[in-house]
C-alpha cells in the first residue's frame, strides 16, 4: 500500500511538472484584470519602431525562438552577463540579435501603466505577434502570464540553440526535445521569410563547403554566384536578405525558395532531405491558397509554452536586462 502511495505520488509530481513544460499556467487575456491595456502599450511601442525601422521585425520575432529554446520562453535572452557569469546574449549564436532597446522600451512603457505586472517573456512573445502583424503577416492570440528566470547562461545558449549549419536529423532532435513537431519546425523555419543574416553564417557553403574549397553542392548554382557577389571569403559583417525582394514582408515565399535550392542557410536546405518536411515545403510552395499563415500562428503558439515559469516561480523582473 505504502509503495502504490509513492508511485502515485511520483505520478503526481511528473504530472505538474510535465504540465508546467506544456504552458500549464498560461492563458489568453491573463493581464485582463491586473493590466488591461498591455498589448496596446506594447503594439503602439512596436508600430512607432516599425515605422522608422522595419528591419528589427526579425530580429525581434527570431529574439522569442531564441528565448524559448534555452530555459523555456522565461526570458533569460535579455539577462546582462556578470562578472562571475556570461550569459546567453554573449554566446556566439546570440550576438546577432537586435532589438533589446526595444523590448526595454515596451517594458518601459508598460511599466508606467502597471507596475510590477507584466514579465518581460511576456512582453517578448507579444512583441513577436506584433512584428509579424505589421510586416502583413498572420496575428493569433498569445497565451500569457510567464514569468522571468533569474539565470542566463551562455554555455546553455551553445548547446540549445540549432546552428544553421544544422542536418535534418540535428534539427528534427533538437525540436522534437522542446516538445515541437516536424511540422512546428519547417513551419517556424517559414519566419526566414524576414530579416537578414551576417555572411559568416552561411559562407562555408560559397568557399570552403568541405575543407577543399568548394561550394555546398545543395545550393543553386547560379544563387552561389550572386551570393559571392556580396560576401567575400572573409566578410563578417555584410548582411543579405534571407528572402530576397521581400525581406521586409511576411510571405510564404520562403518555401518556394527552399524548393528552388536557394535557402540561405544549410538548415534551410535539409528540410529537404526528409519526406515529412519536404511534403510540407512543396504544399506550401505550390498551393495558391496555403494553411501557413494559419500554421505559423498554432506553432508559435506551441513553442510559447516551451518549459515556461508560472505561478509563483521566477520573478516579475523591473528592468529586462538585469534580476530583481
């Protein structure tokens, strides 16, 4: 009897735990009563910035990914590192983020209507709705009530985030660990449709694919061509268009790309190479009427309940980029 206690017991105790990695906790219009007026302070924040800079739109969406992957959407991402840790916006992954000004900003402003309410992971996930709105892509409603982690750690930030040099089998391991489908991960690979991305993460495939000089053999031709145009073997610092012509818009033009060979990044590429991902890629690219808009808004849905804090955990920081 004592031993159908236990076991009951160490059932009960998964069973929050696994709920709390689910989003257990989380729930659209959580601020209704205690701040109301949120997501209107954050979106008139983000459409003054997107007016003058539209090209933070993806940064500001890829900054939620890069929160949730490493210690749950708790928005350990926008921790400044200390003297006796580094954190996650130091790793190497991170350094091309942009946009934490923004989020202080939100925060900022959010902080004078409701003091002491709203986390900043919160504010992260609205800001990526947000970004993809005015960029004429999808809106869905966005669970809240996270709260904010109390560590960032840079080491965690290595081996968490996937590289874009990753294989299809990385990726499909590495999402599949945060609870993420297939489907989740070639849809969210669809928000390449925006933004940019620094030569040095994809100029191994121009020069130097194996170690012999050569070019990555999965990558068009004639797109290597125009993209050693722009990047020279060296070049740290040059940024190209993920998706060329419409890198300011949120379209599905990304899948048409992938089918043709162009997908900037190696990731990008191995979608292709297995059969689930690649069905969803031609669908996408093929059909006139596509679910992706639709897609994209259920799985960010589902990546912002990866492992979140809720209740009682963690903290309701003041200032996003340090603890209470």
């Amino acid at each position: 009897m004592a031993t159908s206690k236990y076991s009951v017991l160490i059932l009960l105790v998964l069973g929050f735990v696994l709920g709390m990695a689910n989003g257990q906790g989380l729930k659209v219009g959580f601020y209704e009563e205690t701040c109301p007026s949120v997501e209107t302070v954050v979106k008139k924040t983000i459409d003054e910035v997107m007016a003058v800079a539209p090209s933070l739109g993806g940064p500001l969406l890829r900054m939620h990914f890069h929160d949730c992957f490493v210690r749950g959407c708790d928005g350990s991402v926008l921790l400044n590192s200390t003297q006796n840790s580094t954190a996650e916006k130091d790793a190497i992954p991170n350094l091309s983020l942009r946009g934490y000004q923004i989020i202080d900003r939100a925060k900022s402003a959010v902080e004078k209507e409701c003091p002491g309410v709203v986390s900043c992971a919160d504010i992260v996930a609205l800001v990526a709705r947000d970004v993809t709105v005015v960029l004429n892509g999808p809106s869905w409603e966005v669970e809240t009530g996270r709260r904010d982690g109390r560590e960032s750690i840079e080491f965690e930030a290595l081996i968490n985030l996937p590289a874009p040099s990753a294989n299809i089998s990385t990726l499909i391991q590495s999402w599949q660990q945060k609870g993420l489908s297939r489907k989740d991960l070639v849809v969210l690979s669809g928000s390449h449709t925006i933004g940019t991305s620094h030569c040095s993460s994809f100029n191994n495939r121009l020069y130097n694919f194996t170690g012999k000089g050569d070019t990555d053999p999965s990558l068009d031709s004639e797109y290597i061509v125009k993209l050693k145009q722009k990047c020279k073997p060296d070049d740290q610092t040059t940024l190209v268009e993920m998706d060329p012509g419409s890198f300011k818009t949120f379209d599905k033009s990304y899948y048409s790309l992938v089918i043709k060979r162009r997908g900037l990044f190696e990731s990008d590429s191995a979608l292709l190479n297995e059969s689930k991902t690649r069905t969803y890629i031609k669908h996408q690219a093929d059909h006139f009427k596509s679910s992706f808009f639709k897609d994209f808004g259920i799985s960010m849905v589902k990546m912002g309940r990866i492992e979140v804090l809720t209740g009682s955990a963690g903290e309701i920081r003041k200032v996003c980029s340090r603890i209470n």
